[in-house]
C-alpha cells in the first residue's frame, strides 16, 4: 500500500487543534501535579501520623491502577461528585476536558510526589537544622530553603517524568477526546487513511519527545557539573 | 459486592466469571510480554555496551524510538498500520486471526518490545555501572565476549539492577490495560463492560481496581523473594545498599 502524503496534508489544521489540546493537558497535568505532589510529599514526611498515612495511601493507590482505570473512575464519579456537592445529589453533564484535567493532576501527583519526596530526601540534615537556628517556621523553611533544593536536585527526573507524562495524554482516546491521537483517529476513520494518520502521529510524538530528552541529557550533564 | 455473583445477561455465566477472565488475560498478557521484553532487552541493552561498531548504534536507535513513541500509538502500529504495510496475503491472514488472537497477539509483540527498550537501558546502566576491572578480569581469564557477558558482567548487572526492574516488572501489569483500545478484553476492559450492562459503576471499577492492587502487591513480592534469593554477601556493601 502507498502512503499518501496529501492526506496528512489535508488533515494538518485538524491535527494542529488535536496537538494543542495534547499540550494543554500536558501543561495543566504538569503545573497541577507537581502542586499536589509537593504537597503529598510533605505530607508523607510530616510528623502527623495521620496525614503520613493518608498520603502514602493515596500515592500507593494511584501508582498501583492502570491511567486507563483512572480516568474511566474520574469520567464516570466526577459528574457525580459535582452534582452532590452543588445539585443536591443530581449528577451534573461535565465536558471531557475538565474529567481530563481533573484525571492527569490527580494521577500524575503521585509520580510527581515520589520524586519530589526523592529530592527532600537528597537534603542533608543540617539544612533543617539550620532552617531552626534562622527561627524560620515550618512553611518558611519548606518555601523559601528546603522545596528549592528538592526541586533543583530532581529536575531531570521530573522533566522525564514530563515526556511520560506528555505520552500519557494519548490514553484519553477511551473517552474519545480530540487530543493529536484523537484528531488523527477521527480522520483515519473518516477517509479510510489508518496507515498515513498512525505514521504521522508517531513521528509528531517521536520529535517531541526525542527533543525533550535530548534536553533532559544535557541539563543534568549541565547540573552533575555545577554540583562538583 | 453482590453484583459478582449475579448472573450476566447471556444468562450462563456470573460477573464473577467475566473478572476472572478478564484477570486471565491481563496475567497472559503480562507475563508474555514480559519474557520477550526480558530476551530482547538483555539483547538490546548488552549491544549498547559493545565498543564500537555497528551494534552500539543500532541499539541506540531501538532505544529511541520505543521509548519516544506513546504505548497506545505504538499499539495501533502493530494493529491497524502493519498489517497494511506488510504483502497483502500476510497482511489479510493477520487480520483474519480469530478473536482475541487478533487482538492478544500484536498486543503481545507491542508490549514486549516496548517494554524491553526500558529494560535494555537499565541493563545498559547495570553493566556500564561495573568496574571496567571486571572486564579486565574477564578476559584475562580467556572468557571469549559472549562468556563474559554470560558469566561475569551479566550476573552482576543484574543483581544491580533488580530495584528497577522491579518497578518495571509491576508497570508491565498496569499497561496492559492499553490493549483494550484494540478489542482485548483484559480487567481494564471488563470492568466497563460490566459498568455498561449494569451502570454499578462503585461496584464495577471497585473490585478491578482491588484486583490491580492485589496484583501490584504479589508482584513486588515476588520481586523482592527474588531480591534476597539472589542476593551475594559481598555484593551488598558493593552496591551501597543498606
């Protein structure tokens, strides 16, 4: 069979809203996972026996289930959720991109929270010590001098964690989204070109992500240097 | 959880049956693919730590590419595009596999060669982390290249790496569950199936997500037998383990 490259000519507008709704959810999954990460966290160092608990509970959980599974519990509990907070118990419809948005910060935290909980670790104690001697209090001492530390010694991780988390965003074609694999779906079906749209698709995934830890390698090379 | 054991609507069977034949498919798959990943990354990641020639390159380039391409898109690779790309009788015979062959097999391959291009750089890492003493050593003894891979830089780089081969071991579990988008019926799948015919949603996603969990757990179990089962006293210290 012949690849014919006028159909992905045609069907570039189309793919160009698919890849901006892929990086959209990227950049919330991104900026959200790692707020909640964080404080994941902190909380799995706190002292509070409860809150250690809770939180580890949650990471476990989420790191234990398929993505899959996550945003089909989120698609179908989150319309259920808003109605009883807001309706008096009656669902409410919810458009695929919040459940979406709602889905990848819930479900990336735990990777994020792991690796930031990785950098507090990688803080020796006596930046804690002298976070007490300075008489900073506990949320002093975590913005301004422990939280920069954790983010700057697991950069790199977290960057990857980014491109899994960029190549991640295809799986919401269970909910038939309009993500780049989505838009690229619906073409395939429609004009019966599966070969062309699938091929393009990957090499658009392929660049990003090959740039992207092309980057990766050079900042902790980069970093590993200014440690030393 | 009484809506295990209410009848389906083809009326011979329980949902209890359908969740175990769901878990029959994702542990098949699973492990299937596991070993592939297992034979094709040790093959791989050694490759990459050849000196020079052309080996080092083309597993480089295996790397890149199944790691930068999302499981899914990669999934319908093997699916929908190959079968095209491939002569037409070849192709037509692929398709016409019965189901859930059709979908098993490719998602089988896809997974396993996926999967083995994240192990063949964890391999890569482990040997490359040996001191270059050991290959020294090794071929002072007359080890020829493919004795002392087998019998001196493999065992040891393995031991290394079993941690995150561990962690790889558990996500093959959880990417299963992309097989569905191509007609596989694993738990994943199952369970919205059992959602659509009943709508107990709590019900439906609860127990597969207890079944995943209960999965997680036996794996890192197993992983971790296999820790100490292969643990060396003098290896412990040596890698900086406590």
């Amino acid at each position: 069979m012949m690849v014919d490259l006028s159909a992905i000519v045609s069907a570039a507008p189309f793919l160009l809203t698919g890849l901006l709704f892929t990086l959209q959810i990227t950049l919330v999954g991104v900026a959200g996972g790692i707020v909640f990460g964080s404080l994941l966290a902190v909380a799995r160092l706190s002292q509070n026996r409860l809150l250690s608990t809770l939180a580890t509970a949650y990471v476990n959980l989420m790191r234990s289930i398929p993505l899959i599974l996550v945003i089909f519990w989120v698609f179908f509990l989150v319309p259920w959720a808003i109605g009883w907070l807001t309706n008096g118990g009656r669902p409410v419809a919810v458009g695929a991109s919040l459940t979406i948005y709602v889905t990848f910060v819930l479900f990336e935290a735990a990777y994020y929270a792991e690796i930031v909980r990785a950098g507090f670790r990688s803080i020796s104690t006596g930046q804690y010590a002298a976070c007490d001697a300075l008489g900073l209090s506990k949320l002093q001492a975590y913005i301004y001098v422990l939280f920069p530390q954790a983010l700057l010694s697991v950069l790199p991780i977290l960057l990857t964690q980014t491109i899994v988390l960029f190549q991640d965003t295809s799986l919401v074609y269970v909910i038939s989204a309009t993500d780049l694999l989505g838009a690229a779906t619906k073409i395939a079906q429609r004009d019966g070109r599966l070969v062309e749209m699938y091929l393009i698709v990957g090499v658009i995934y392929f660049l990003f992500c090959y740039a992207a830890s092309q980057f990766v390698k050079r900042l902790q090379g980069r970093l590993a240097y200014g440690v030393r | 959880m009484s809506l295990l054991f209410e009848t389906t609507p083809d009326g011979v069977s329980r949902y209890f049956d359908w969740i175990l034949n769901g878990l029959c498919w994702t542990l098949s798959l699973a492990l299937g693919a596991w070993t592939i990943a297992l034979i094709v990354g040790t093959l791989v990641g050694v490759a990459r730590t050849l000196p020079g020639g052309i080996w080092p390159r083309f597993g480089r380039i295996y790397v890149e590419t199944f790691r930068n391409i999302p499981l899914l898109v990669q999934m319908f690779f093997w699916y929908f595009v190959l079968p095209e790309l491939l002569p037409q009788r070849i192709g037509l015979a692929i398709k016409q596999m019965d189901p859930p062959w059709g979908s098993f097999v490719p998602a089988l391959i896809c997974l396993g060669l996926f999967t083995a291009a994240r192990i063949a750089e964890q391999v890569r890492a482990g040997v490359q982390a040996l001191p270059a003493g050991q290959r020294a050593a090794a071929s002072a003894l007359g080890f020829g290249r493919i004795g002392m891979y087998r019998l001196v830089l493999l065992p040891q780089a393995f031991r290394i790496i079993l941690p995150t081969l561990t962690n790889e071991f558990m996500t093959i579990f959880k990417n299963t569950s992309v097989a569905l988008t191509i007609g596989l019926v694993e738990l994943t799948a199952t369970a919205r199936e059992i959602n659509e015919n009943t709508f107990r949603t709590f019900e439906a996603f609860g127990v597969v997500t207890i079944v995943y969990l209960v999965i997680a757990l036996l794996a890192w179990q197993l992983m971790h037998r296999i820790e100490r089962a292969v643990q060396l006293p003098s290896f412990v210290s040596g890698s900086g383990r406590k």
